[in-house]
C-alpha cells in the first residue's frame, strides 16, 4: 500500500495548508464477507501420549457486509451533483464514500481477492432500454428474483443462492439492465480496476513539531473514492450507476457476453447534465473577461474611435447621457454617474448642513452648458427610499417620533441650558423629603374635618409676570445650539439614533438602490464582463441626505436632525467589481480574494463587505479600502479528478514536496495528441472512455514512463492506484488582477 501525500492549500503555494491529504493504492480487509468455517485440530506429543487422537473442533461464522444494498450514510459526496448543469467534459465523475473499506469488502470471485468489487459506469442518453433520458432511474426486485435464472436472454452474475443469508432472499434490492454490447465497452477490465479507486486519508495539517490544532471535523476524515473511466463529453444528460462487480469475473477482459443483456445490481444512482463548451471552462471564462478590450473600469465608451472631446471625457470618467428637462419645459440632455465610478471621484462644494433638496445638488458644467444630475439624482432616490422601504421608513419615523418629544421637554422645561437642569427625579424627590414634604403628606392625609379649616391658609399669590408661558420656537432653536445643550441631547437621544445609523449604513443604502441607479447603462456591463470600480463617497452622502431629508415637519425638527448627522460616520472609502459571466452561474462560490501590500510588503487581505448575486449571472462585490491585487480562484469542491486545460494532466510531484507541480510537466507533452489518444468508443458514439492499464495504448503505463523520465519514479517502479490518484488531480484555477501587470497569468496551485 502506497500513501502519496499533498498538502491541501486555500489555492495559494505561499499559504499555510489546511490539510494533509494521503492517497493509498486500497484498504484491503484481511477476509472479504462471505462465510466461513473455523477448524481447531488437537495434537499432542510425547512419549507416554497413545494413538487416540482429540476430535476436530469446527466453528461456522459469516463476515457480513454490503452486497445488494448500501446505507445511505455511506455516501459522502458526488461530482457531477445531482442535477447539477455544467461543462464535464474534462472531469472523470467519481464518487466518495464514508465507509472506508467498502471498495474492497467483497470480492469479485475468491481468486480475485484484493481487487474493488465496485464500478462506477456512466450511461448518456439512449443507451440503456429502460431509462432512455439517463434520469437514473433503476427496476426493484428481491434478491431472490434477481438471481434466480427466469430469462435465457440474460445474463446474471454467477452467485449462488445459497451462498446468500437466508434472511437477505426477500429483501428488495435495485437492478440494471445493460445491453451486452454496451457492457463490453463501459466496465473497466481487470487490469484498470486498482486505478480506479483508491483511499484518501484527510488530516489537519500539521508542521512537524506542532501541537494538536483545532480541526475542520466536517471535512476531515478516512473516505473510499470510486472514479468512472467515462469521460461525459457528449452534450446530454447522463446517469451515474454504482454497480457490483461481484460474479462477473469471465466478464471483465473486454468480450462481449454472449447473452444480449446483462443485469447488474445498481447500488447507488444519479444523474447530471452535461454541456461540453471548450469557452465554458473557468479558466476559459476568466481569461476572457482579463482579456476584454474594452478594459476593466465601469465606462461606457463611444462605438468607434472619435477625436478626444468633452463628451468623450465624460464617457471616461464614467458617466452616461441620459434625459433632462429644464423648468422651462425644454427637453436636453445631462450627465448622470453612479456611485462605481472608473476612477477616484473629484470632491465637489457641499452645504455644511447637508443637502436639503435636489436643487442643491445639482452640478452645472460652466464649459459646456450641461448640468451633472448624479449627486441630485442620489438625493432624490434616498428621498423615494426613505418612503418605500418598510425597514428605513420605520427606523426614520420612529426616531422623528422620539426626537421631536424628548428634545421638545427637555428645551421647554427651563431657560437654563440643558446641563444646568436639575438631576434624576429621584434626586429631586429625595431633596423634597428631607426637606420635610413626608411629615406635611402624613398630617394632611390623617387631618379631621375640623382640622381641615383653611380659613386662615394664606392665599396662593401668582408671581410677577403672571403665569410663566413656554419659550418661543426660536428660543428653543437658539439653546439647541448651545454646545452643553447639544451634547446633552445628543446623549438623550443616542438609544433612539442607533437604529437610524443602523438603517442609513453606507452599505446598506447602496444595496436598496435599483441596479438602474448603480449602472445607468445596461451597455457598461455587457456579457462576459468584469469590471472593477471606486465607490464614490460623495454619492452615497448625497443617497443619505435624501433619506434624512423626509419626515421633518418643524424647525425643531431640522434642529435634531442636525444632531443626527453629527452623530453618522462620513462614508468610507470602498472598492469593488461587478462581474457578469456564465462563471457566476457555474460557479455562484467563486473565491475573490481583494489583496493589499503592507508595510513589510507582504500581502495582506482586505475586507469583503458585502457579495450578492444578482440575477442569474451577475455578482457585485464591495471591498473595504483599495487592493493592489484581486484574485479569483476556482472553488473548492472536493477534489476532483480528471484532465487540465489543453486536454492535458499537469503532472505533479511524487518525491518531496509531494503534489506540487512539475516545471512543464505535462503530460502528454506539447505537440502530441492529448488525452484523447488514450480514449475508446462507446457504442458507436465519440471517444469518451479512458484504456487505464489494458488496451494497445493505455495511459497508466505511459503516464508512468513520463514520471520516471521526470525523476519522479525509480527505474522499475510502476505507478500505483494513489500516485495515479494523485497525478489525477483537478487542480482549482487561479487568476490575479493587478495594476502592475500588463496582462493577468493564469496559473495554478501547486497543492491540492
């Protein structure tokens, strides 16, 4: 048994691994299921022993495990997923399975112990009779049934009745029917079932010496990989059959059985579509959006090349024409810019209060005549906003509500300011005590009738200037500008202004507005586009404004809602990419990885703030700050097996450091024929399965001549099911945008 072993990195070579993942050639048990008899023989000797000898001791005993049926539980995962729509055409689909030994539990018959007793068979559309659309689906029969002879055209596997568990007879179990012809062409040969499962052992990394780390328990664990040998290339649906081996050792040298159909136990089934696009692939879909011509930044170009004008600087910097109607009536045109701008947006003059109508935001360019709506246009949509959004219109109005009664008792209740009222009401009441109120309380509430006289009370007396009024609305605007009057209303208010802060966060603001106000033109984003973008702070302050603008009804209102704006944080600098692409489709997990150089000039990641996608193939993403560097990096689903692009294996290390990647090595190497040269015919239909070790030319051995000309095998070593595992390896694409780099290098990782 073998064990090469990689270091399962986050796509980054100068990353610390996150695992440490062993390939074993199998794990075979030391006696497949079946049953057993146990014989104990006596013998002893000596001079004084006689002839009579002691009676054998016998013992029968059955090693139960799976034959006809699996646990659910077994399966740990599935490539193709089920359902799942994609470019498959470089993938050997493969299934992994939580029971460890099961690949090698049985056998196939008792003189081919030690080889998997599992298939995994791929059928495309119209292949198989009973399930012409590949949707997986399987006939129900007892175990009896099944192997009981009842048709001369079929062909059973040659497992005897009797040699099953009474109890298992009638149990239900799922059967396929295979046409013989497509039988001879799909399941493996012998020699090419060890290559085609294998064992993957996955531990946390650990750096020699460390101690015990807290570990990923989800992902780490002892699992049994089963690859097919099918290659899903034909556009179509496909269906994914886990068959047994087991009674068909006559059957696995490539002949076509006699009998026109053969009836195999399916033991798990899916199914998945596959759509074969050379320009489907991530690498292929990355690179053509690092390639677009049109550049990366959020623009909107003329069709043909023009004479640089205004008009063209305007298109560059970011913005768009759109209609405009002057208060005359007239109709023309203005310049309208979202808050992604191409570029570093140019700080203009703002109202120090904030913008309290759209007017006041409006841009009107002295050279050309034409007015700049974006910051007008911003200020209007957080108005429309503040009035349509249930959760922003509810925080507005209940921090109105409150403001307006606490800052309107606490302003009328003296002339003093704020600070200098007096303490907590217990404090007061605390004072009126000591002051004598109890003993005045208790002999009023214990007095007599005749006690009561009040004769001679003396007469309340009014103070001079009659009864004191509430202070003018001026009066209480001019304390609301006192600084000491400020700061305490802004301490009594700050429960009530934490959720409109909450509510008019820059971010969130950004994603209630329609994608019409973010990208004005649907031409900036074409398909199969990236671009990246600046957010442009003075828009988003703009948005805001709008939202604080509604609801204020008094000037004691516009007073705290100064207040209000003192207590939010200016907009901070943000950073993005919209990218439009059937890769976010394929792919909705991409990794994007925005990086920026520190002080000691290693990388450093920044923030993601935000990611949604939006519609079925358009992703925005909102960074905190500016990266150097943005990278994209194919998600990590599992591992997968299968061929790179070019129709090539990368091939990669098998002596320390194990899994990297070989400097050129490809294999086969450039200017010869690709994988395609090891492929046969199924059915008549393309090339799309793999000769692995039998056949004239089958790729293990020739796969194993290039590794030893790598110095990655010794002289007569041969290349085990692991280190072909290993080898096999589908290897997460990688891709880095940068400014200093004038065209992006797809690369990739050099552990799995």
């Amino acid at each position: 048994m073998t064990q090469p072993d990689a270091a399962g990195t986050t796509g980054d070579e100068t990353e610390t691994p996150r695992f440490d993942i062993h390939f074993h050639d199998d794990h075979i048990a030391p006696a497949p299921g079946g049953l057993y008899r146990l014989t104990l023989e006596h013998e002893v000797s000596g001079d004084q022993v006689g002839t009579d000898k002691l009676p054998p001791v016998q013992q029968d005993f059955e090693i139960r495990t799976p034959q006809f049926t699996i646990d659910a539980s077994f399966v740990h995962a599935l490539h193709p997923a089920p359902a799942e729509v994609g470019a498959f055409d470089r993938v050997l689909p493969h299934l992994t399975l939580n029971r460890l030994i099961l690949p090698w539990e049985r056998a196939i018959s008792p003189d081919l112990a030690g080889l998997p007793w599992l298939a995994l068979l791929l059928f495309a559309e119209e292949e198989l009779p009973g399930d012409p659309k590949a949707q997986g689906r399987t006939d129900t029969r007892s175990v009896r049934e099944f192997l009981t002879p009842a048709d001369s055209d079929v062909l059973l596997p040659r497992v005897d009745l009797d040699d099953v568990p009474p109890e298992l007879w009638d149990s239900t179990c799922t059967t396929v029917d295979v046409p013989a012809a497509l039988f001879k062409d799909l399941v493996p040969r012998r020699a090419d079932l060890p290559f085609l499962c294998h064992v993957r052992k996955v531990r946390p990394w650990q750096p020699p010496g460390a101690a015990p780390a807290s570990a990923e328990l989800l992902e780490t664990g002892d699992y049994s990989v089963v690859v097919a040998n099918r290659f899903p290339r034909t556009a179509g649906r496909y269906a994914a059959h886990l068959v047994s081996l087991e009674g068909f050792a006559d059957h696995l040298g490539g002949e076509q059985p006699t009998r026109p159909v053969v009836r195999m136990v399916s033991l798990w089934s899916w199914s998945f579509e596959a759509r074969p696009d050379p320009t489907g692939h991530f690498d292929a879909l990355i690179r053509h959006m690092a390639e677009d011509p049109a550049g990366l930044g959020l623009r909107l170009r003329p069709q043909r090349t023009a004479a640089r004008s205004a008009a063209t600087d305007r298109l560059d910097l970011g913005y768009a024409p759109v209609d405009y109607v002057l208060p005359s009536g007239e109709r023309t045109f203005s310049w309208y810019r979202g808050p992604f701008t191409p570029v570093v947006a140019p700080a203009v003059p703002r109202p120090a209060e904030g913008y309290r109508q759209a007017d006041e935001a409006l841009v009107y360019l002295t050279d050309t005549g034409v007015f700049d709506v974006s910051y007008a246009a911003a200020f209007t949509l957080g108005r429309s906003l503040a009035l349509s959004d249930d959760t922003l219109a509810g925080a507005l109005s209940a921090f109105r509500s409150r403001a307006r009664h606490i800052a309107g008792r606490a302003l009328m209740r003296t002339r003093t300011p704020l600070d200098a009222v007096p303490g907590p009401a217990h404090e007061r009441f605390h004072e009126l005590i000591a002051g004598g109120l109890g003993n005045r309380v208790h002999a009023a509430a214990t007095a007599t009738a005749a006690d009561a006289d009040t004769r001679g009370a003396p007469v309340p007396r009014l103070r001079a200037g009659g009864v004191p009024r509430p202070p003018a609305v001026e009066a209480l605007l001019d304390r609301s500008r006192d600084d000491r009057a400020r700061q305490g209303l802004r301490a009594a208010l700050s429960a009530h202004l934490a959720p409109l802060i909450s509510a008019v966060d820059q971010v969130k603001l950004l994603m209630a507005a329609p994608l019409s106000h973010l990208v004005p033109d649907a031409r900036m984003l074409p398909p199969e586009s990236l671009r990246l973008f600046h957010v442009d702070p003075q828009w988003c302050t703009a948005l805001r404004d709008g939202v604080l603008s509604t609801g204020i009804g008094t000037s004691l209102d516009a007073a705290v809602d100064e207040l209000a704006r003192e207590a939010l944080d200016e907009p901070r600098p943000l950073t993005g990419l919209l990218m439009r692409s059937a890769l976010v489709r394929n792919w909705p997990d991409v990794v994007i990885e925005p990086r920026v150089t520190g002080g000691d000039g290693e990388a450093e990641p920044l923030t993601a703030v935000h990611r949604v996608i939006i519609g079925p193939d358009l992703l925005l993403c909102l960074f905190e700050g500016v990266p150097d560097e943005v990278r994209f990096r194919e998600p990590h689903e599992g591992i997968h097996f299968g061929v790179d692009e070019g129709d090539r294996v990368g091939l990669r290390r098998l002596t320390e450091p194990v899994g990297e990647s070989l400097e050129g090595g490809t294999f086969p190497p450039e200017g010869e024929e690709g994988i395609t040269r090891f492929l046969r015919a199924a059915a008549g239909g393309g090339r799309e399965i793999l000769d692995l070790a039998a056949g004239d030319d089958p790729l293990v051995p020739a796969m194993a001549v290039a590794l030893r000309a790598a110095g990655q095998l010794g002289p007569d070593d041969p290349l085990s099911p692991g280190a072909f595992a290993v080898e096999l390896v589908n290897a997460p694409q990688r891709i880095t945008f940068s400014p200093s780099a004038s065209a992006p290098a797809l690369d990739r990782p050099g552990r799995q």
